[in-house]
C-alpha cells in the first residue's frame, strides 16, 4: 500500500489547484486523472479574477500565451440591432482589465503539468474504484490503470476535485438536480467565424434567442466555440443528429447565424444532458469535495473556472490547517462551506433570471445608477470574493429589477412560467449530468 498526505481526485483546474498550493504548504500530494492531457472541455471563458491565481501559482506568462486578450463581455438581444458590451476595466476594482479565452485542452495540460514540477505525483488513466474511510478519517483508495493494473493508496486526507464525475456525490448518493434551474447544451469548434474587430477580437459574445441562449468564445488560433445552452425540452426536441440541430437552432438567431457564413467545422458536436447540480454536503470525516464535484449551475457568467480555482486555493489553506491542527478541522470547513456557498449564491440570483425579458432589457441598457453598472461588471469579473464593495450596487440592480419585472408582469409572468414548466419536464427528459452525446 502506497501513502501520501493527500489525496486529490480529478486532474482539471480545481484537482491541479489544489495539488499545486499543497505541495507548496509542504504536504506529499497524489493527483489521479482518469484521462490522459490533453484532453478537451467546454468551460473556455475565464475571468479577470483569474489572474491573481494563475499569478500565485507562477503560470501568468504560460497562459498568457496560450490564451487570448479577453476585455469584456458581449451581450445581445433580437430586439435591438446593436449588441451592448460590458469592459471588465470598468468594474468597482480597476486593477484587472482582462482575462484570457483559452482552449481547455492546452490550459489543464499546463495545470496539470505545473502541480507535477510542484511535487505533485501526478498520475494519468487511472480511475477510482472504491474509497473506504477509516475510524481514525483517513482513507484507503483502491486504483486501476488503463492496462488494469491495481494499486491501493492510503491518505490522511481525500479531497474530491473529479468536476461533473462527483466521486464522492455518487458514493454517498448526495447529488441532486437543480430544482431552480434547468439546462442542456451543444457545442463545437469551428473556423472561418466572423470575429469582433480590434481589442474586442477576444471577447466573450452572448446572444439569447427563443429557447436559451449562445455563446461565441473565439482562440488565439483563429477558431471559436460556438454552444447553445437551451431549456431541456427544446434539446430533447431534436429528431437530427446533434450537429445539424446546431446548425438549425443558429438558425433561430439571425445575428448569430451571420456570424457563422464562412464557419467550417473543426470537432465533433457534443450535446450535454442537464448539468445543473448540486451535492448534500461538502465536507465530511476525512474529505472535502471542491469545485465542480459539488456544484454546477449554467455557463452563461463564465463562473465554472473561476469557482473552482478559487475553491480549490481556499481549499489548500484549510486541509492545510486542518492537518496541522485537527482540532480547528470543524471551524476551518464551516467557514469554507459558508464561503462557497455564497459564492453560488451571488452568481445563482442572476442565472436564474438570465432569460427573463426584464433581465434582458437591464442588461441591455445598462445605467450605473447607484453603480449598478459597476457592480454588475464586478460580478462579471468574478470578483466576489475579495474586499471589493459590491453588495450595495447588486442590491440596488435587484430593487431595480423587480421594479423592470412588475411594470411588465404580463411578459415576465410567461416566461417564468415557462421556466418552471422546464424545471418540472426536466428531470424526466434530460439524460443524466454526466452524459454526452457526439455525432
């Protein structure tokens, strides 16, 4: 039986996070990837808050040359000819201008790879089989590799980073659907898609239609990610392989499809069940679940990154802790839960509502009373965990919102029903959160 401190299930953003930052606190750290890097994954759009991380972790210059100059986010509506975009140097905190869109393959490789020249054994193709805790809450973790070579390891600690897999939600039978939100998407690669001009080349373009929305991340190779996020119902509509019914729901957007003139397809089409979730508990005897293994609600903020990376360095200081001291473990992980969760929750009020037409005329026509505007472009920086004030501007764009709902009841009033009528269709028609389906 082999032994380490801890060990870290899952080799993506939060799995690396976590690995890297550990084995800097001096811990022996052993990382399991069931895949080999690279690999691909959605989830291309970072966030400005970002970078202090990628900062921390000495991976600034790497990504930067991996990546392109993200400035700001596009929205855009049929209802208006024009789209509205929102500059991230704008936001409360001026100190972070940009981000990066990256492909996934070549940013987890770099993850990944830096969490090995950390200290981190780093192991590829080998997936969990079985994991018992013991009375003293360390744990046995029982491996196999490709060839089915087995091999079993003994740490004083689990943390479960394995994002959509949820490990240790499938074990405990802990992980539930959102009963608040409800969504499915496919996604391709292309070339030959019309990009924005000058420094908006980078940017992230949303554009909501009948059913969802999209979303266009272009590369510093001169390709993009072209996805529809769209209610459950509308996906399981489809009587097309999934890369004609992306072609035809682009279709329903006449500004998006525009864009797609010359686009040539580069990657098979991948459609993706339900993949809003949600586990139990975070923490246990012995463990604690980070990143996308305990949570995942919708894309349409670019969150997914940012939540895990920041999950996973708040997550190093308090295993850290907690190993040093066992008697702090209980105040340490209440503390993190309650810091994640309202994380979640800040960003969970806005995607709720992504679709409703009140939101889109707010985002639309953005105004910075009460610095709304700058307020709204914090939360889009991603920058909900530091000292920057934003609790006031956020509530007074709720206030005003409500507002923006009730003087037009009848419109709103419809399309929350339809809302609802997806949440109660959902769970019904949408394959599980872990499924996929390519053509």
């Amino acid at each position: 039986m082999q032994k380490c401190d801890v060990l870290v299930i899952g080799g993506g953003p939060a799995g690396s996070t976590v690995s890297s930052f550990l084995a800097e606190h001096g811990w022996s750290v052993t990382q399991l990837e069931k895949d080999t890097h690279p690999k691909f994954h959605i989830g291309e759009s970072l966030l400005p808050m970002n970078l202090p991380i990628f900062e921390k972790l000495g991976l600034l210059e790497q990504i930067h040359e991996i990546g392109i100059l993200k400035y700001g986010v596009e929205f855009n509506c049929t209802s208006r000819e024009k789209p509205t975009t929102y500059y991230f140097k704008n936001a409360l905190n001026k100190n972070h201008p940009h981000a990066y869109e990256v492909q996934r393959d070549k940013f987890d490789k770099i993850l990944f790879e830096n969490a090995r020249q950390k200290g981190v054994l780093g192991l590829e193709t080998t997936r969990v089989t079985d994991i018992e805790f013991q009375q003293d809450e360390s744990c046995v973790v029982h491996v196999k590799d490709e060839q089915g070579n087995t091999s079993t390891w003994h740490a004083r600690y689990l943390i479960d980073a394995s994002g959509r897999g949820t490990v240790l939600g499938n074990k405990f039978k802990t992980k539930h659907r959102s009963k608040e939100h409800s969504s499915a998407a496919v996604f391709g690669h292309f070339s030959g898609v019309e990009r924005r001009a000058g420094k908006d080349e980078g940017n992230i373009s949303i554009y909501w239609f009948e059913h969802g929305w999209f979303w266009f991340i272009p590369f510093k190779d001169g390709t993009m990610s072209v996805g529809a996020v769209c209610w459950p119902y509308y996906l399981n509509s489809r009587k097309v392989g999934v890369e004609q019914f992306l072609m035809d729901t682009l279709k329903l957007c006449p500004a998006a499809q525009q864009r797609m003139a010359r686009a040539k397809l580069i990657s098979p089409v991948t459609a993706t069940g339900n993949f809003s979730y949600k586990l139990e508990k975070m923490y246990g005897k012995g463990y604690l679940i980070i990143g996308d293994a305990f949570a995942f609600i919708d894309p349409v903020f670019s969150s997914g990154v940012l939540f895990s990376m920041n999950a996973a360095m708040f997550a190093a200081d308090v295993v850290d802790g907690l190993l040093k001291n066992p008697a702090d473990a209980n105040k340490l992980l209440k503390d993190y839960d309650r810091t994640i969760r309202y994380g979640l929750k800040t960003f969970s009020w806005f995607i709720y509502r992504i679709t409703q037409p009140a939101m889109r005329k707010m985002f639309m026509m953005p105004q910075n009373r009460f610095r709304v505007e700058e307020g709204i472009l914090s939360l889009l920086s991603g920058d909900i965990f530091g000292d920057t004030k934003i609790k006031f501007p956020l509530f007074m764009f709720k206030v005003i919102y409500r507002i923006s709902y009730l003087m037009n009841w009848r419109v709103n009033r419809d399309a929350y029903s339809r809302r609802l009528d997806s949440l109660r269709g959902g769970e019904a028609l949408v394959e599980d959160a872990s499924s996929e389906v390519t053509s």
